[in-house]
C-alpha cells in the first residue's frame, strides 16, 4: 500500500478510512494499519451510523470492537435529523461522505481511503453503460478523485473482493453482511448477479473490465490535458469566476471540447446533467443567441465573446465610479471591454432579489 501512497505523491502521514463493517472496508482498515504504522503513517477508522436499520448501532459498535483489538483509533458519526422518504440510497451516501468529510476538516485530515474493489469498477462500468455515459462515465472510478477539499484513494480498486474475504478469514474475523445487497430492486445488485455469467459466457472477466477503463482513462486524461491547456490560451479568466472566450474560437472546437469546457466553467459541487451542456452546447451553436443559466451560472454574448458568469439575480449596473476605482487597482482591466454583468461579479457586488 505504501507504493500506491508513493505513485500518487501522498504525503500525509495521517490517513482516514471508511469503514462500513462490510468485509471490504474492514480488509483495507487492517491492512492499512497493518502496512503503513510501521513507515510513520497513523490510520483513523470513520464508521457512519445511517441509523437506517434496528441493527446499525450494535453494528457499529462491532467496528469499534475490531479496530480496538487492531489498536486503530475509531470514532462513529451518526446521521441526525428525518431521512427522506424517496431516493435514501443517493441521500445515504452524500450524508456519509458530508459527515466524514466535516469529521476530516474538523481534525486537519486530507485525505480518506474507501474500499472501493475491482468487482465495484466492473458494476460502475455497466450502471453508467446502462445510462448512456459519454467517455468520461464509461472511465468509471478513479484511484484518485476529490470530494471539495478531501482526497479520496481507492487502494483496492485492481482487487478481487475475494481476496479480502480470505483475508478476514485467515484472522478469524468476521464481516457484517449487508441485507440490502441482495434486494434487486437495485440496478447495482442486478448486474452483480450477472457479472459472473457474463464472465462464464464471453470471457468479459472483472479483469477485462478493468482493462478497459484503464485503456479509456487514458483517453480521457488526454482529452483533459487538451482542455486545460485552452484555459489562458483560447479561455481568459477575469478574477476568480469570470471567463470570457473568442466566439469565433468557440465555434471551431470539437462538440466533446465544448461539451467540457462548460462542464467545468459551470460547476459547482457536481457538473450539469450532460442532457442540459448538450442543449446549451446546440442553443449557443445557433446566431443570434439570446443567453441561458446553466449550473448556476449565466451564459450570454457581448464585445465578439461568450461570457460565463455567475448567476445575476438583478439587473442593478454598476456605477463608472465604482469600475474606475477598480481598475485603477486592477490596471489589467482599464482597457477590457468587459459587459456590466461580468463587471458586477469582478466587482463582487451582491444582487439583490
């Protein structure tokens, strides 16, 4: 596990896990503390209590009774408030990573380990196949991603679950098994039923998977790599969340281009549904084109660019006093044609409703 930590240029000595109880997060918990005490690194165990079954706390005082045995420091956030009566799979999880993310900030942690395996990669592929996902859905989980600030790593991402069940056994410990992974009413649990006659039929193993979304990661990161390398170039930024970019020079990018670009401009904690950048993308192809909101922000054209701002809630302009004063301390503007609603946010003048 060290070496993963090194290829990923992880530097904290401190690290999170989230531990379920399940035999996966159980596995990479004692691994972790099994494999990183011994070069310096401290290992935390978070357990989130859902409150979700009769059974969750005993569940999760079952965790703390593990990790104590293995001398992992363990502490147990419990999900507070009324859980919604519709959608509780997505709430469960966004409250999980909130309350382990608000745990993490709170105690100087940067970066958290989920024990996310190669059979979760091979299940993420075909749920997003199933969606229709463009190239960066089919890439499926990364070993590294962000959550806002936290760093989130998938050591186990290239392991058999398998291997960490074995694991368990040969220290005698044994795993809480989730009632709801067998409820089929979930398209995650469907495809888990199918993936071994897929394997048996084809020869698509988990590790063809894997291959796979390795290939298109690589794929996608150089498609990214392209993107970024416009922003400066082709894509000027006027303060924090402005962007202005040559109308003409957007006309000529490739759809996937522009697809990205305003995925990334207009996002705030998740990127738009690709369904609303398309429309945007097709709305903004087509002259005249009278402007539109998209993630938050407002998109319209002015002086031969396309602007992208934040969302204007009025059409309050600002003073020739006001803009002169800032430029004077912002001479990189004094001879920017810029339109008063770009001006308004480099101003951060808040709009009233």
């Amino acid at each position: 596990m060290q070496n993963f930590l090194i290829k990923h240029h992880i530097r904290d000595k401190v690290l999170a896990v989230a531990v379920s109880g399940g035999a996966d997060s159980l596995a990479l918990a004692l691994q972790a503390q099994e494999q990183l005490v011994l070069y310096g690194y401290k290992i935390i165990a978070l357990t989130v209590n859902h409150g979700l079954r009769p059974s969750a706390s005993k569940e999760a005082e079952y965790v703390a009774q593990i990790m104590q045995k293995f001398n992992i420091e363990h502490h147990i956030l419990i999900w507070q408030g009324e859980k919604p009566d519709s959608g509780i799979e997505e709430a469960a999880r966004s409250a999980r990573y909130s309350l382990i993310k608000d745990w993490c900030d709170k105690h100087n942690v940067g970066v958290l380990l989920v024990a996310h395996h190669l059979r979760d990669q091979a299940e993420t592929f075909f749920m997003r196949l199933q969606r229709g996902s463009g190239l960066s859905g089919l890439c499926s989980m990364r070993e590294v991603s962000n959550y806002e600030n936290l760093k989130i790593l998938r050591p186990l991402l290239k392991t058999n679950p398998k291997v960490l069940k074995d694991y368990l056994r040969n220290k005698n410990i044994e795993w809480i098994e989730d009632e709801s992974n067998q409820n089929t009413k979930y398209l995650r649990n469907k495809i888990r039923k199918f993936l071994p006659m897929i394997a048996e039929n084809t020869g698509i193993t988990l590790e063809r998977i894997d291959e796979a979304t390795t290939n298109l990661q690589s794929a996608d990161d150089f498609i990214e790599s392209y993107v970024d390398a416009l922003f400066g170039r082709e894509i000027k930024q006027y303060g924090t969340d402005v962007f202005g970019i040559l109308y003409a020079d957007y006309l000529k990018w490739h759809s996937e281009i522009k697809f990205r670009v305003l995925a990334k401009l207009c996002q705030k904690q998740y990127i738009p549904r690709a369904d609303s950048i398309m429309m945007a993308i097709k709305a903004l192809n087509v002259l005249p084109f009278s402007g539109l909101t998209l993630g938050g922000k407002e998109i319209f054209t002015a002086y031969g660019k396309v602007w992208i701002v934040p969302e204007m809630c009025s059409k309050r302009k600002s003073s020739r006093l006001e803009w002169k004063k800032f430029a004077e301390q912002n001479p990189q503007y004094k001879n920017v044609k810029i339109p008063h609603k770009a001006r308004l946010a480099l101003l951060k003048i808040k709009e009233e409703r």
